[in-house]
C-alpha cells in the first residue's frame, strides 16, 4: 500500500495505468521468452539424445546432500551454543 502511494505521488494517477500497462507487456514478454527459451533447450537436448529428467534427479540429489550437509553442520553449532 505504502509503495503504492508512492507511485501515485511521483508520477501522478494518471500515469498509474500507463505504467501499471508497461509493467504488464514487460512482464508478458519475460514469460515468452523463458518458454521459448526452456522449448530450445528441451528440442536440442532431444535432439541430441539427452534425458533431462536424468541430470535434473542428480542435480536435485546432489542439493539435497549439501542441504543436508549445512543443516548437520548448523545443528551441531546449535547444539553448542
């Protein structure tokens, strides 16, 4: 509410829609291109052969081991304390 009214005393009601507008078509453009961006990756790594569910499951293990690395580590300076 608060930056809302900030909008409104910078650039005045009126150029709210304006601006509210641009925001909506920048934000629309930035969907379209990270679909057809992840669309290119997924049509070349078929292309070639890759699986991408295999390296996305050994990236999400290897996160989780180091996740779960820091929380023994965090856990043991708690304990301390």
């Amino acid at each position: 509410m608060f930056i809302l009214f900030i909008v409104v005393m910078v650039f005045g009601a009126d150029k709210v829609p304006d601006i509210a507008k641009g925001m909506g078509k920048g934000m629309r453009s930035l969907r379209d291109a990270t679909n057809d961006l992840k669309s290119e990756i997924t049509k070349t790594s078929e292309k070639h052969g890759i699986d991408p569910s295999e390296y996305s499951k050994s990236i999400t293990d290897e996160i989780q081991k180091v996740k779960d690395e820091v929380e023994d580590s965090v856990g043991s300076i708690k304990r301390k304390l």
